[in-house]
C-alpha cells in the first residue's frame, strides 16, 4: 500500500506543557480579563496564539548559534546573514531588526508621511499600526473572494487591481509612495499571492512610479503554495520561486520569526543605495548600529541558516501538511473554516459559528474563550477587536471579517495535539446554540488595543 506521510525530522529535544481543569481556566480567564494574552503560558495547554517566534530550531541553527560573533561591529554573523539574503533573496541591502514591526518602524520613517496612502493587501495589525500612527491611511485592496470563506479560490490573498486604480485615481499621486503586499497574507488567512499577481503589482507600480515593497514574514509559505497551485511552477524549487518572488520587488520587510524559523529577528532588505542610506539613520536611532541593529550576533547565525532550511520543500511540506491536516478535520465535521486551508493556521469564521450573539459583542473574542474554556487552547481573535477603531470616526470597524486563529508553531506540536484541538472545536461547535451572549470591553488603548484590551462576558 501506498505509505502515509511523515515529517522529515526527528525530535531531539522536548518541554513539558500542563493540563489544567475547567474549574482552574474560568478562575485565571477572570483574572486575566478575558483577554487570553493575559494568560501565563503554563495556564495554556496547547498554545497556538501565534506562529512567531514559537517554532523549534535545528540542530543546525543551534550549532551555527555557538559561533555567534558578538563583535559591535562588523560581526562575522552579519556578513553570514548578509550573505543569505543575497543568495535566497537577491537583495544587495539590508539592515537588520529586532523583529518585524521594528523593520517597519525604521522603513516607514522614511517612506511614510501625514497624509499618505499606503495601499496593499489587507496589512498586518502592526503594519496598519506604523502607518496610521504617522497620521497615514492603509487601503485593503485584497480581492473579494478572501470575504467569501467557503469559497475555494487557490490565491486569496491576491490584490485586486481595479481596487489600486480606484486608489490611484482618488487620491494626489505625491501621496502614494509604495504599495505593499503580504505573502502569505495573514489578515485574510494565511492565503497566498500568486506570481502571476504579483508581476501584475509589479508592472502597476512601475507604470505608477511607485516602490512595491513586501512584507515578507511568510514568503516560504507562500512559494510552496505557488510551486503546488500555480502552473508552470511544479517542477521549480522553493528556492528559484522566492528568488523569481523578489525580483518584483524594491524592498522587503522580514519577521524572521515565522518562516525563517528563529525566536527572535527582523530585517529590512532593499535594492536602492539611497533608501539605504536613509534608513540606516533611523536605524541607529531605533535599533542598533547596522551590522547588528537589535540581535545578538548568535541570532543572526541562527537566521541564516533559517532562511536556507525555512526555503527547502521538506521543511514546508511538513509544516503545511499538519496544518492541513487540522483544517481538513474541522472541514469534515461541517465547522466553516477559511478556505482553502492558509499556511500557518486554521481560521475559524466566528460569524458563521455564532451569528445569534451580536456582532458588537465580538463573536471571535467569544469563541476563543470558549475554546480556551473547554481544553486550555489557546486561539487568537483576528477580528473587530484587532481591527481596532477607525482613527477618523473612532467607531468599531465591523465590517471585517471575524475569525478565531489556530496559528501553528513550527516543528513544535504532533498530530496528537491536532486531534485535541480538533475535538475540542468540535465540543464547542456541537453546543454552540447554548452560547447566546458575547463580551464588552471595559477598558482599551487607543491603537493596537487586541494586545491589552479588558473585556467583560455578557
Ligand atoms: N507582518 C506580518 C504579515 C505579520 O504576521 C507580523 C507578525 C508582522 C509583520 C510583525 O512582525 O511580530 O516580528 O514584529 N505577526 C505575528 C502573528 C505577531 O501572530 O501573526 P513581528
């Protein structure tokens, strides 16, 4: 018989993670104010917050980690990185960062003014957060099938270009710099962009004047969807596909934290001297001196290596495999998922499992905590409380989406666990009609509020 498949690594070394009963989760939601960031992580059992930072690194990138250079200046580490990004990623430039926010941090300064417009394909929270922090508007210009998640559309995370020209031609063209795209495209669900899209984006953006820049914490993922979905590109490498990705592209911002396979880490890589040279001062105010602006010189070994495994097709078969292979559950038991299953996560659409509790009652809060609540797993919600308020009218934006996120860490949890969270979500979906009241927040910042927000259950 044909024989299943298995991940193509062995497991070295192991951390414990604790049970905990239902009586224990109700007493540390209060006290963490039903916001699960509040949790401490012995509080969680299974804990698929987040993707960032959370994988398990290899015994390669533990051994590179030992030869770490902690020179201030001109680290061995540095010119080990900068050699990955230019052999992988083809940029000339970079600088490193803490971590992905932090490259945004340094770039926007430089390319981002009041008043500007930034349009791409749904923008990361942080993202979004960087440009309208600096008094700047980010347009969603991601195709409406990612609206639709029933529906099978293999690149939803693609731009539309007639949502650009509308961009363009609305608004004074001194105020569009760049266009940015995310690959995968978190926000929608961990979608993919096609090549075909993004030479269309590239081709707009050069007839506009303007950079393409991409936001590039999952670009591995989003090659192996493109070498599996998209013609002409089955037999390519995942490494001659993220070289062809990044020819279209000016400049990139990283979280090295996602598919780079590290705990920590960021960069910013471009093709131009002279953006450069004028984030490079930023960077010295913000992060560090250039060759190691806010990671350790072991850190930056350990990225290196990453970007070189993190773009081999076994280390992204397995990793996307197990992710499908809890999607696909949840998707046999009639529970309505993001479709087709992204690459780091499974969304659950909280409005399609709850659509008797009102939308301003936050569905996707509502079903994170139950799921907490049931079996200590912890989701995220990537909804209205994420999409903070709008900075002009100060009104909730619910008109978005609303899912609870099962961000899979790399390398870290066995299909045992997928099991779990599977029953779990089912538990929760079976009773679903019982649950009739959501939560209201008692107390929120003004920007990126998901990370502290108090809520209350109703
Ligand atoms: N861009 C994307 C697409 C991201 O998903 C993230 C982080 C960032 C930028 C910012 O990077 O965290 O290193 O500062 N996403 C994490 C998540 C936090 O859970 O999806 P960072």
């Amino acid at each position: 018989m044909e024989l299943p498949f298995a991940e193509s690594y062995r497991i070295k070394m192991v951390a414990p993670i604790k049970k905990s009963t239902r009586e224990q989760r109700e007493q540390w939601l209060k006290e963490a104010k039903n916001n699960l960031f509040n949790l401490k992580s012995d509080q969680v059992f299974i804990d698929l917050l987040t993707d960032s930072g959370t994988g398990a690194m290899s015994e390669q990138q533990w051994a590179a980690m030992m030869l770490g250079d902690e020179s201030y200046a001109g680290a061995s580490s540095y010119y080990n990185l900068k050699n990955a990004i230019k052999n992988i990623l083809g940029f000339e430039h970079f600088i490193p960062t803490h971590q992905g926010r932090a490259a945004e941090n340094v770039l926007f300064s430089v390319l981002v003014e009041e008043g500007d417009v930034v349009p791409g394909n749904s923008h990361f929270d942080t993202t979004k957060g960087h440009i309208e922090f600096r008094k700047a508007t980010a347009v969603d210009c991601t195709i409406d099938e990612a609206f639709h998640t029933e529906l099978e559309y293999p690149f939803k995370g693609n731009v539309d270009l007639n949502k650009l020209e509308k961009v363009f031609a609305e608004n004074d063209a001194s105020k569009i710099k760049f266009i940015i795209v995310t690959i995968t495209n978190n926000t929608s669900g961990g979608q993919p962009v096609s090549m075909q899209n993004i030479k269309e984006v590239s081709a707009f953006a050069k007839k506009k004047g303007v950079m393409l820049v991409m936001d590039s914490a999952r670009f591995a993922e989003n090659a192996y969807f493109i070498k599996t979905r998209e013609k002409g590109y089955e037999n390519k490498t995942i490494k001659e596909i993220v070289a062809e990705m990044y020819t279209y592209a000016d400049a990139m911002t990283m979280s090295s934290k996602k598919d780079a396979i590290v705990n920590m880490g960021g960069f910013i890589a471009m093709r131009s001297k002279d953006l450069f040279d004028k984030a490079a001062v930023f960077n010295i105010m913000f992060e560090g001196f250039l060759t190691y602006g806010g990671m350790s010189g072991r850190d930056m070994n350990a990225l290196a290596q990453g970007l070189d495994e993190g773009t081999e097709f076994e280390t992204l078969e397995s990793r996307i495999k197990q992710v499908e292979y809890l999607g696909n559950k949840l998707i046999e038991w009639s529970i309505p998922v993001q479709r087709p299953i992204g690459g780091h996560a499974v969304f659950i659409d909280a409005d399609k499992v709850f659509p008797n509790i009102p939308k301003t009652e936050f569905r996707a809060q509502t079903l994170a905590l139950e799921l907490y609540l049931e079996a200590g797993i912890r989701g995220v919600e990537i909804g209205a409380i994420l999409a903070d308020r709008d900075p002009v009218t100060r009104e909730n934006r619910f008109g978005g989406l609303e899912f609870v996120r099962l961000a899979i860490p790399r390398r870290t949890y066995t299909n045992n666990h997928m099991d779990v969270i599977a029953a779990a979500i089912k538990n929760v979906f079976d009773r679903r009609n019982e649950i009739t009241k959501g939560v209201k927040i008692v107390k929120e910042a003004p920007i990126m509020r998901h990370f502290t927000v108090e809520l209350e259950r109703l």
